[in-house]
C-alpha cells in the first residue's frame, strides 16, 4: 500500500478545503430603508419615492393594497397604519395605475367592515367603502399547488386577489408568538378566506404555518405567474413581544421597501436584530445564500444605521440576531 506524508496529505487536501469554504455566489437584492419617524403628511412624498425608486410598472395596472388588519386595540398597535395605505394609494394613482383596491381577510374578527372602521380606514382613507374588498367573504378560485411544502394541495384564493396585476403587501413590522417574525410573507395569510378555512384559519395551522407561509410566497412567486409582488413594511411603529396582538409598540421610524419578499423580510429581520436564518418559512423560500446580508443591496438607509432590537417572547430569544 502506498503511504504518504502528513506534508503530502495536507498539499493534497488545500484545494478540496479551499472548495469548501467557497461560499455559492448570489446576486443581492435591492430593498430600500427610508426613515420616517412619524405618520405625517411627509408619507405621502415618501411613498412616491420609494415606489419610484424601485420604477414599478404601474401605468395603466391594476392594483391591490394588502394591509396587515389583525384586531383593535386603542392601546397598542397591531394594524397597518391607514394614513400609511392611504399614502401608498396616492402614489399608486399618481404613478399612473388605472385602479387600486385595497382587501384584507382577518383572521380573528368576522365583521372586517367594524375592524376597519375602529382602526381609523373609514375617517383617513376617502371613498374606502367603495375601494375595500372583504377577502373572507371574495369569490374564490381553488390553484393547485405544485410543489407544496405543507400538507395542502390546493388552496382556494380570493378572485381579487388574482385578477389584480401587482399585490403589495403592506404589513406593520412585528414579532409572532408562533413563527417569530411576522412581515410581507406572513401578511399573505390575510388573503386566504375564513369562510372557506375559518377564523383563525386554523386549517392552515394545522397544514403547517411555515410551511403554508412558503406554499402562498411560492404560488405567487411561479414562473410567469400573475399577479407580481411588492411589499412595504410599516415600521414606523412596530410591535415587540407577543406579537401579533398582545406585543407593545416599538418606535422604529423605518419603511422597508422591494419586489423580493424574502429579501425584504430578512432586512426586516436584521433591523429588528433577528437572524432571519432561523425563520423557518423564510428559510424554505430562500435561494441559496440569499439569507446572508451582502444578498441584501441596501439603498437609502443602511440596516446598521436603524437597526432596533425588538424584546422576544422566551421561546424565540434564540432567534437574537448575534
């Protein structure tokens, strides 16, 4: 048998190590952070901005807005900001779209209409009746769903929802009691409809919420598939703690912005000093590499410079960001 060196062995073996440690090339994100400390009348030019900034084809579209409507509570805050929707509406038409809807299907409280209207909708946003759909209640389509991760095969989806042109989700940046972190991904769940699934939806429990998280980012995120995403995350005022509902209000006077939502999320998950390696349903949808933070191109703000870390619940103190 033939024997070599330790000197030998180790010249033999530099190459394959070297391999190893090459880490797999990716093409980062753009995802834009602009400060914005307070909801003023400044949202309305900031929003413009932010969707110019990322030159959305928003001429002639049609347009859904997807806020975060979860439960009301005059001493805390849970929802997406209606002075925040009513803004990205503005820039929308004014950028040219031919329509902008805004729906929302909560998963607690089966009177959306009376949510909407305690969380100020009806009093910031003109004419909000006439532009709300209630997705609980939508017409529905089933889609197949080819390659789920959940135990779901299908899922019935809102007709809304599907037959707009661009979706942006327009969540309120929060932490969650079951998956962690909740942001643009996680405010998908808001279109699957109670009076199919229920309220709280516990069917998608049940299939797994990472796992139905990952299948309703996939379906829209298909090759060719209709409508496109964005996502703008209100983190003007977030929630920490036992969120969604039962957090406290955190002051982060950030929006986060781009057309990739794991991307987004995981610039979140960094400003709220989360490792967004450890969120499982951004861990299923991720490319490779695309969690690690040069797969982020920061424009306007860095996440450095508002990063604000949120206090977690115990079970998830192992999510810290370190």
């Amino acid at each position: 048998m033939k024997t070599c060196t330790r000197r030998q062995w180790m010249a033999g073996a530099a190459p394959m190590l070297a391999g190893c440690r090459r880490r797999t090339p990716v093409t980062p994100s753009p995802v834009f952070i602009a400060r914005a400390e307070h909801y003023s009348q400044d949202l309305y030019d900031l929003t413009r901005r932010v969707l110019a900034e990322h030159r959305l084809p928003l001429r002639g579209r049609r347009v859904l807005l997807k806020p975060n409507l979860v439960e009301f509570d005059e001493r805390t805050t849970i929802n997406t900001h209606p002075l925040l929707v009513h803004a990205v509406m503005e820039a929308v038409l004014a950028l040219g779209a031919a329509e902008v809807r805004i729906a929302e299907g909560p998963g607690h409280r089966r009177n959306t209409w009376e949510l909407a209207e305690a969380a100020g909708y009806f009093a910031t946003v003109p004419g909000f009746e006439k532009r709300f759909t209630d997705l609980n209640v939508d017409d529905v389509v089933a889609v197949t769903l080819e390659r789920p991760r959940s135990r779901l095969r299908r899922i019935y989806l809102p007709r809304t929802a599907l037959d707009c042109d661009l979706l942006i989700s327009l969540p309120k940046m929060k932490t969650h009691h079951w998956v962690g972190a909740t942001l643009s991904m996680k405010n998908l769940f808001g279109l699957v409809p109670g009076a199919v699934y229920g309220w709280p939806k516990n069917v998608l429990h049940w299939a797994g919420i990472a796992e139905c998280i990952a299948d309703l980012h996939g379906f829209f995120c298909r090759p060719g598939a209709r409508p496109q995403l964005f996502a703008l995350v209100d983190g003007i005022v977030g929630m920490e703690g036992d969120g969604p509902i039962h957090g406290k209000p955190k002051p982060v006077g950030v929006l986060v912005a781009g057309a990739d939502l794991v991307a987004v999320d995981a610039a979140c998950c960094r400003i709220m000093r989360i490792d967004p390696r450890k969120i499982p349903y951004l861990v299923l949808e991720a490319r490779p590499g695309a969690l690690r933070p040069e797969a982020i191109r920061e424009t306007g703000e860095s996440i450095r410079s508002v990063e604000t870390p949120f206090e977690l619940i115990p079970q998830f103190r192992s999510l810290r960001l370190t």
